[in-house]
C-alpha cells in the first residue's frame, strides 16, 4: 500500500532503538517509552512543507503528536507539520 500525505502532513516511520537498562537487561516493547525519532518516508502537497522538509530526513516529533497507523505489518505516524520538533543533522 501506498500513502501520501495531504497539506501540511508527513508520513514518518518511527527509528525505534534498543533500549538497555544499566544492568544490561534488554526492555520489552511495552515497557519503552514511544520513539520520538523517525525517518520520513513521504511529505504532503503544502508547498512551503516540501521546502523544509525532504523524503529521508530525521525529525524529533512530539511523543504523543500524530496518528498511527500500521503499513505491512509495520507502525508508522501522519504527523501535522506543528508535531515536528527539529530535523537531526549529522554534525
């Protein structure tokens, strides 16, 4: 399936990270806290949106910003354009 994003809205895949406590047990999935880091995989039709943001970059997002939806099997978020916190440049 295919989607792509209307307005000021991004379809963004959340980057989900392996977290470890300090005496090295692994956490389960619902003992995490949701991501807030992901990868954008399309950018809706606002021309000033396309401008900012591009399909591939990394953005902060607010933790419980957006809606969720599943796409093959895999979680992923539509966010609206005031969700995004920053874009993650490598330094």
């Amino acid at each position: 399936m295919k989607i792509k994003p209307v307005d000021d809205r991004l379809l963004v895949r959340p980057i989900h990270e392996e977290e470890k406590t300090a005496s090295g047990l692994y956490l389960p999935d619902t003992a995490r806290e949701k991501p807030q880091e992901g990868e954008i995989l399309a950018v809706g039709t606002d021309e000033e949106l396309q401008k900012i943001f591009k399909v591939g970059d990394r953005v902060l997002y607010a933790r419980y910003g957006g809606n969720e939806i599943k796409l093959d099997g895999e979680s992923h978020l539509i966010l609206s354009r005031s969700d995004i916190l920053a874009i993650v440049e490598d330094a």
